[in-house]
C-alpha cells in the first residue's frame, strides 16, 4: 500500500515514522540546540549558466559551526536530506557504511535534517545528533536541519535542484533520502530518490573517485 505525493510514491512504513522509541540518553560534549528554522548559506542570486558553484554556499553544522562547503573542494560528496521517524531512515546505516568504505579515498557524506516531509524530524540539534549516534553511530558530517523545498529553502538546494532535476523536470526535493552526487570539481552530475539505497548507489560513487 503506497500514498502518491507529488507523484512520487511513498511507502506506508515511511508514512507512519520509524522512530526506534529509544529515550535520548545523553548529549554529545559542547552540542548547542541550533534553531529550528532554515539556517541560510550565502544569499544570492544563481545566474544562469552556473556562474555561483557549491563551494560559494556555507552552511551551519548540527553544533552551530559555520562551514564552508569549500572545505570539501576536491573530494566526491553525497548530499542528502534525512529524518529520523521516516521509513528510510534505516540508510542512515547504508550511508554510514558507504562513508566509511570510501572517505580514505577522498568521499564525503554530508546530511542535512529537514522537517518537511511529514514532519519526520521534529527533534532539536541535540536530540537529532544523540539519535544519529545511538541509533547509527553515524560518522559523517551532520548539518543543521534546513528547508529544502519553499522560499526559506537553503540556498545549496535551489542551486542543487536547478542543476540536476528530478522526475519529468521537476525541481522539488520530493521526500527524505533524496541523494544529490557531486564529483571532485564540485558538479551536481546525479540525482537519485529516496527509494535509491545506499547500496544501489556505490557503484556510481566509485566510478568518481
């Protein structure tokens, strides 16, 4: 049994959330509670033609630290919108997995928390990094939860949907999980839905490294 949002469709199991129940037991050291609305990058306007890449954007780490996305300059990165009671969330351990096989070789996995699909990610910075490491033991680099669709969307996302579109055209990020590859010289060159496991997606990261 799916739903159809915006023609893509939707497991039940994500309809529903997948929360694991656990209580958040403990706070990662020096973690400040980020706010819970879109925290913005460099503003803009994305000319045609590309004229602004994705090293021009910045973003907020899950900690309140503000990172320049320049300092993946030269590595092949993964950019993904994750929730934490949805459906997909089990490829947190897929992604972790793939960070891990690959980072030595110059791989980044980068995830961005959103709360617009279902409102599956409703916690705090905190909550977010405590569940991400009890749950995962995720790894990778965890920014601070943004829009991705609407006019408050992050910046690197208007600039990551234009580059590579999803289904019939659209722009619009469809659900949690949807996966944007950069190679080294920081192009968007593929886009791939949420229903593409971290698994099915190795061979293509592979393929730039």
């Amino acid at each position: 049994m799916v739903c159809r949002i915006n023609n893509f469709q939707i497991p039940d199991s994500c309809q529903g959330g997948a929360g694991n129940g656990r209580p958040v037991t403990r706070f990662q050291t020096g973690l400040k509670k980020a706010a819970a609305g879109p925290i913005l990058g460099r503003t803009g306007t994305l000319e045609q033609g590309g004229a602004m890449g994705v090293y021009d954007f910045s973003a907020k780490s899950l900690d309140g630290r503000e990172v320049p996305l320049a300092d993946w300059r030269g590595k092949v990165v993964l950019v993904v919108n994750v929730a934490s009671k949805c459906g997909f969330t089990p490829q947190y351990a897929g992604l972790e997995a793939l960070y891990r096989k690959f980072k030595d070789r110059g791989f980044e996995v980068v995830g961005f928390p959103c709360n617009q699909f279902g409102a599956q990610e409703p916690g705090d910075a905190a909550e977010i990094a405590n569940f991400c490491q009890l749950t995962y033991d995720v790894s990778f680099p965890m920014m601070a939860k943004i829009d991705v669709n609407g006019p408050q969307a992050h910046p690197l996302y208007t600039y990551l949907k234009k580059a590579q579109k999803g289904v019939l055209g659209s722009e619009a990020v469809k659900w949690n999980f949807t996966k944007f590859l950069l190679d080294r010289e920081g192009r968007a060159v593929r886009r791939f839905a949420p229903t593409d496991t971290p698994e099915h997606i190795g061979s293509a990261i592979e393929a730039l490294l």
